[in-house]
C-alpha cells in the first residue's frame, strides 16, 4: 500500500475479519501491506476505543519501606567521628 493512502473496503474487510478471528496484528499488516500501527488503530476502534487516543503511561508504584523491627543500634560513623574530637 501507498502511504498516506484510506484503507480500500476490500484490505479494510479483511483487517476486520482477521482481527476477529484472533490474528497477530503483525502478522496481518505484513500480510496486507498496511502499516501495523493502521491494524493496532482498527483493532482499538473495534474494542469501542477512541483509535487515535494513546495509551496512559503507568509508573510504577513503588514497594512500601519495611518498618524496622528493632531500633537501629549502630552508632552512625559521623557519630565515632565526633567523639573522637572532644
């Protein structure tokens, strides 16, 4: 396919049809000649999404700090540095 160029309702029909059937979009757009991002947009249009929206970006949520069971008993070395000096 021509960049730049509408899906035809022939390569549009069988976009749909394999998508439906469970096809690797990959797979699909090699097949037809279509850019996958084209597939992927049609994919999400039939799942009832807007087709041009981008996915959020999620961050990951970091693991809670541990709660020490028992106090910190080492002296800090800033700590053993001052004691030495007075």
């Amino acid at each position: 396919m021509k960049p730049g160029t509408h899906l035809s309702k022939e390569t549009a029909a069988i976009v749909t049809a394999r998508l439906e059937a469970g096809d690797d979009p990959r797979e699909i757009a090699r097949d037809t000649g279509c850019n996958q991002d084209t597939i992927y947009r049609r994919r999400r249009a039939m799942r009832g999404g807007d087709p041009y929206k981008q996915s959020p970006v999620t961050k990951p949520t970091p693991d809670p700090k541990p709660e020490p069971s028992e106090p910190n008993c080492i002296p800090s070395v800033r700590d053993k540095l001052m004691r030495g000096r007075a």
